[in-house]
C-alpha cells in the first residue's frame, strides 16, 4: 500500500472511532464500506488497468435527508505515462420524487501521482433519475465537466440502465452510455450486459464490456488502440460492509 492509500485507511479509521463514540447523536448516520477484485476496471467502457486486475475499495457516509459524501479508489495502468492509482472524491443528496430518486452529486477524479504539468483529475457534476417497476429498475444519468481529463476541454455523458431482479439473490443488467469531450476526442458510445449474484455480503458480478470505437478512436483515449477498448468480459467479486459504526448488529 503507498502512503496516499495509508492515509486513506487511518482517516476511514478515526471517522470510524469519532462517530461511534458519538453515539445517539449519530443514530441517523451510516458509515459502510466494500472492497473488491475486479479482472479488469472499465470505466465508461475502456480499460483503465491495460487489461489486468485490480484492487479497489470505498468508504461511504450516509446522513438523514438523503445528504452522503465518500471516498472510492483504484489502482491503475495507463500505458502512455506511469499514472498507478485513482482516488475519487463525491457527495450529494438524493430526493423523492413521488416515488423516483433524484440523485444530485459533485464527483471529483484525482490522480494524485500523474506525472507532468497538464493534470488528470477533473470534476463532474451528475444527476440521475432511478424509478423502480416491480422487479425491474431503470436509471437515467446525466454529467457535464467544464474541463475533462487532461484539460481536454468540457464533455457530457448519458448513460442509460435497467436491471431485473430475477429472485432475491441474482439480478440481470445492462448499460448504454454515450461520451462527448468537447472537439478535443472523439466521441463514441459503450455498452455492457450481464448478471450479479449476491450472497451474504458478498457479490459476484460478471459482464461483457464493449465499445464503437475503431483504432483511431482509442487511441486517442488512451495511447493503445488494440486493447484498452476493445471488448471482453469483467468478473468482479465485492465484499460489503454495510454498517461499520454497528458490524455485529
């Protein structure tokens, strides 16, 4: 673990400490957690790890009112620079709106060891509508950045999601998202499909991960047009800690 992965660890510690201590004043305050192994990180349908596995893990607050912060981290294989690990920073608030989730929330990606003068880490501002039919739950979201990663200039994202839960351990999903950045990169769209099983507070999830983009495309993203977006299939394994103010409740 480097030293940056160390501090994270003893803050989620001291918070863990302060809020337990404070007893009933928190009684409306959730403090969970999760780790996981995943084979290959995608985010927004490309390789952020070259193809290989990696570690991940996340510590979220929850307040009464719907208001949480929280703190999500991965390592990291860039092939164009020595980049290892993001850590992303995010809060917000969740409203009912007669029976659909509006989520609002700030999302910062940092990367705190990204060499050089132009930097990696940006900010998003998100807003997600969920509604839930019987087993099946469908999710709209929408981002917007004034300056995407590596100042590459503003960019917007729509994603569209559904899910079926198909009894009370297993569940199908999917996703469609679509990615524009500016005039700087080209825009394309990726999709994924597949099914996560639960047990206990543990999950698998496996999935086929895909996307539209030609050589060009991707190499414009990421520096490697032959693997970094191409499909494939992710497994990931995620265990979960709901309450860490109360584990053994």
């Amino acid at each position: 673990m480097n030293r940056f992965g160390l501090k994270m660890v003893l803050a989620a510690a001291s918070l863990t400490g302060v809020l337990a201590s404070a007893g009933g004043a928190y009684a409306d305050t959730t403090l969970s957690a999760a780790v996981d192994v995943t084979s290959d990180y995608r985010f927004r349908g490309i390789s952020q790890n070259d193809r290989d596995p990696a570690g991940q893990g996340t510590i979220n607050l929850s307040i009464d009112d719907g208001w949480y912060a929280g703190v999500w981290a991965s390592n990291i294989n860039w092939v164009f620079t020595t980049t290892s690990v993001e850590v992303d920073i995010y809060g917000g608030k969740h409203f009912d709106l007669g029976g659909t989730d509006l989520n609002l929330e700030a999302y910062y990606y940092a990367y705190p060891d990204n060499p050089g003068s132009i930097s990696a880490s940006y900010f998003e501002g998100i807003v997600q509508l969920t509604h839930t039919f019987g087993p099946v739950t469908l999710t709209a979201t929408g981002a917007f950045s004034p300056d995407f990663s590596f100042e590459t200039g503003n960019s917007a994202y729509l994603e569209g999601s559904a899910s079926w839960a198909v009894n009370d351990w297993l569940s199908i999903s999917g996703n469609v998202g679509h990615q524009w950045v500016n005039s700087t990169l080209p825009e394309y769209t990726h999709f994924d499909i597949g099914a996560t099983a639960t047990w206990h507070n543990f999950a698998l999830d496996a999935r086929f991960n895909g996307t539209d983009m030609n050589t060009l495309k991707c190499g414009a993203y990421m520096g490697d047009p032959h693997s970094t977006c191409t499909g494939g299939f992710v497994a990931m394994l995620t265990y979960s800690i709901p309450d860490l103010l109360h584990p053994f409740k």
